[in-house]
C-alpha cells in the first residue's frame, strides 16, 4: 500500500490560511465537502478530528501533522495533503510550527490500515528533502509526482 494510492489532486490544498489549527481543519474537511468526497457527516468528522487532537497533538515534528480520525463517516480510507501558508501550531514535539499537513480518515474496522498509514507518511516527511520539495510544489499535480518520487527514490 502505497500513500499515493489515497492521494488525488482533489485531495490536496496548497497554502490554506488560518491562525489556529482548528481553523486549518475546518478549511480542509471543508474542501473534501467541496470536491463531493464521501464523507458522511462531515461536522461529526471535523469533532472527531479535534477529540483525537486533545488526545495529544498531532505534529510529528519538521513542520508535519497528521491529524486523523477512525470513523464511521467514511467507507473507505481518506488520505489529503495540505500546505499552511503560514505556519500554525500543532503541540509538535519538536515545537516547531507545522506547515505540512496529511489528514487521515479511516473507517473504524480499519485499525492495520490506519496503523500502517500514519507509519508510512512519518517515514516519508522524515528527511528533509522530502518537506523542502512539498513546501515547494508548484500545484496539486506535482504534490501527487513528488509523494511518488519520495515513495520510491527516497523511501525505496
């Protein structure tokens, strides 16, 4: 299983504005409403999004979050990439402000997928090159090619 499998260009969002991380996740769930993907009840989603957030944050450090939810409001795995266009504090470990962010939905028997998924993308922003070139990505389409060229050049 590949994060690109998840990914379409009508998942990614390039420099969503908001001051709080609340604000960022209201921006990206809103945008899965606007590109009619299956999300059953997408305020319910959002809350559940924050219940995990208060759990503990959701920034794995190096600017990256990756806030998610298992939930009955999918029937299958949701996988967005988002850039902030102004980094937004996410309780990283690190404490670094997070600029990056791939949000997770699950359906609720998915518990391996969820698990394997949320591994794979840590793996993935972990070097440094690998968020300098989706910091930089000029469109959704070449976010789409780079998590590609990381799933395989950089990640192997």
């Amino acid at each position: 299983m590949e994060i690109s499998e998840f990914v379409s260009e009508d998942l990614v969002l390039l420099d969503v504005q908001g001051k709080t991380k609340e604000e960022i996740l209201k921006r990206v769930i809103e945008n899965l409403v606007q590109k009619r993907v299956e999300l059953k009840n997408p305020e319910r989603f959002y809350e559940e999004v924050l219940e995990r957030e208060r759990l503990g944050g959701t920034g794995i450090g190096g600017g990256v979050a990756i806030p998610h939810a298992r939930t009955e409001n999918v029937n299958r795995m949701i996988v967005t990439f988002s850039r902030i266009k102004e980094p937004v504090d996410f309780e990283s470990e690190d404490r670094l402000p997070v600029r990056l962010i791939f949000l997770i939905a699950v359906p609720i028997r998915g518990l391996k997928s969820y698990l394997t998924t949320l591994a794979k993308i840590s793996r993935m922003v972990r070097p440094e090159k690998a968020r300098e070139m989706l910091l930089n990505a000029a469109s959704p389409g070449e976010v789409i090619s780079l998590i590609r060229q990381i799933e395989t050049e950089i990640m192997g």
